[in-house]
C-alpha cells in the first residue's frame, strides 16, 4: 500500500546554491520533495552547466517571484579564448579554433566595449520561446531560428584573471543578459572567438551566494531545521517602501477593500504589514489617496 506524501502550506524564501549537471526544474523538485512543499517556483532559470544562486520561492512567496526574475543579476564566468561551440559553451561541438595573440590590455579594451546598454542576439541553445517550443528544441534538430537583437544592460565587468588563453570576469548585468552570448560576442571583438567554459551565478537581487545552502546540507537537516534556513515570504521585495496599517484597516484590506492612511504619500509598490509586524501583501497608493492591494498573502483559517 502506498502513502501519499502529505503536502504542506509552507511559505518562505531558500537561498539555494544549485550544484552543476542538474536543471534549475530538477533543483526545485528536491527542493519541494525535502520542505514536502504544496506550491514552489524558481526565480530564473540556470543551464546545467552553471551553478550557483537560485533563490527558490515557496507557498505565498511565489506570488512575489517575478521580483526576482526582473532583479539584476552577477555572475563569475570563465571564458575559453581560441574556439567557438555549437550551444556557445563547453557542452557543445567545436565549431572553428583560431590561434590566440590577445595580450591582458587587448582584452580588458574589449571588456570595457561590452558595459553599459548594448543588444545581443539570444542563443538557440536558450530557454525562448517560438510557435510554443523552447529555441533550443529547434537547435537539436539542426533548424535555425531568427532571432532579434534585444537590449540588456551590462552594469560592470571585472577582470579576475588571464592566463593567455583563458580568463574569468565577473559580470554585474540585468535580467535577460546571455553570458555565453556576451562571452561569444567578446571572443569576436579580439577575432580569435571564444565560448563560456563555466558559469557560477553569485547574486540576485539582495541576495547573496555566501548565504546560500546546498542539497547536500539541507538533506543532512530535520524538517524543521530546513524551515528554520527560509526567509520570510516578504523577503523578494525587501527594496520596496514598508507601510504599517492599523488592525481594522488590516481586516478591511484582507477582504480586497481600499483603505485609508493618514499622511501617507508613495509612488508605486509597498509592502503592506499589520501593527504586529505581519507581512500582509503588497497595495499601491489610488489618485484618491486610498490604499488598493495588489497582491495579498493567504489567509489562515
């Protein structure tokens, strides 16, 4: 006879250090399995190729999630100068080699070419969407897709260190930016080419890779040191403006009414918490100057 795992509303934020070779859906299916989640959701993905930062988001948490998959990002890649592959990084077929003469100031030049706003066409090997089907779908087939160059913004790039023909940086960027592409589109400023030879994101957001935990501890842990690892659900949009509101405000807004704060001017998104400190959603501010929510936790009971 087979029991059914019991599924638990259990809401939070894991800052969760994704090992290499797995997917970012497979990360977030041991992660439910091990909290025995009922609802979860990553907040961007990363290749299997690459490790590092994913926050996972869980229960109510997931309703801010989008916060994070808009965030900045930072990333510590490693790029191999001399050949282009097929997917862009090290998991694909060797396209073209070209020798390699790139001297460290030639490519700190090139560095300084790719930050600020610039396009990049994305990879087939990605994740996009066309007529329903994932590019990368596509590209095991041999089908090439067009694809149009989309703006990203690369913040800053830190040469970590060169040893002639290969190098790491660490790239501050915003959402959307492809690293392989970036590492591709380097390798044609310097004409030798190149491909990502490895990828550890570091942060997302506010959140910080140091404060991560990895599979391995989480399963060493009991459930309730597991939840006791989570921040709390509010912990996506701790950039957003704080606002408290008094408990019969509090009751009226649970149940999707406006309501009133005296003295209260802010433009756009803020958290919403009860004169206890409870999170209780995030509400916008009305032409009127009333309190709408937007997007409101679940209530026990």
């Amino acid at each position: 006879m087979q029991f059914r795992r019991i599924k638990r509303n259990i809401d939070g934020v894991l800052l969760l250090d994704k090992p290499l070779g797995i997917s970012s859906n497979q990360a977030l299916q041991i992660v439910k399995r091990l909290y025995q989640a009922a609802k979860a959701g990553h907040t961007g993905s990363l290749d299997p190729l690459a490790s590092g930062l994913l926050p996972i988001c869980l229960g109510e948490a997931t309703k801010f999630s989008h916060f994070l998959l808009d965030a900045d990002k930072s990333y510590r890649a490693l790029v191999t100068l001399g050949s282009t592959t097929t997917t862009g990084d090290a998991e694909g077929e060797v396209l073209e080699r070209s020798p390699v003469n790139t001297t460290q100031s030639e490519l700190e030049v090139a560095l300084t070419k790719m930050v600020g706003d610039i396009l990049q066409v994305p990879p087939m090997y990605s994740a996009l969407k066309h007529g329903g089907k994932a590019l990368y779908e596509y590209a095991r087939d041999g089908v090439e897709i067009a694809r149009e160059p989309r703006p990203v913004t690369i913040h800053a790039i830190t040469l970590e260190r060169f040893d002639g023909q290969q190098f790491e940086m660490v790239v501050s960027c915003s959402k959307g930016t492809y690293i392989r592409t970036l590492a591709e589109d380097i390798g044609k400023l310097l004409g030798c080419g190149a491909h990502l030879g490895g990828l550890r994101r570091l942060t997302t957001a506010h959140f910080n890779l140091q404060d991560a935990v990895t599979i391995e501890q989480l399963d060493q842990m009991s459930l309730e040191q597991r939840d006791a690892t989570l921040l709390g659900a509010d912990a996506a949009i701790e950039d957003l403006p704080q606002v408290s509101i008094d408990d019969d405000s509090a009751f009226y807004l649970l149940r999707g009414q406006e309501v009133w704060k005296s003295g209260l001017s802010i433009e756009g998104l803020f958290r919403l918490y009860s004169e206890q400190g409870a999170f209780l959603g995030i509400g916008e501010q009305t032409s009127r100057g009333s309190i709408a929510p937007k997007r409101l936790l679940r209530q026990a009971g």
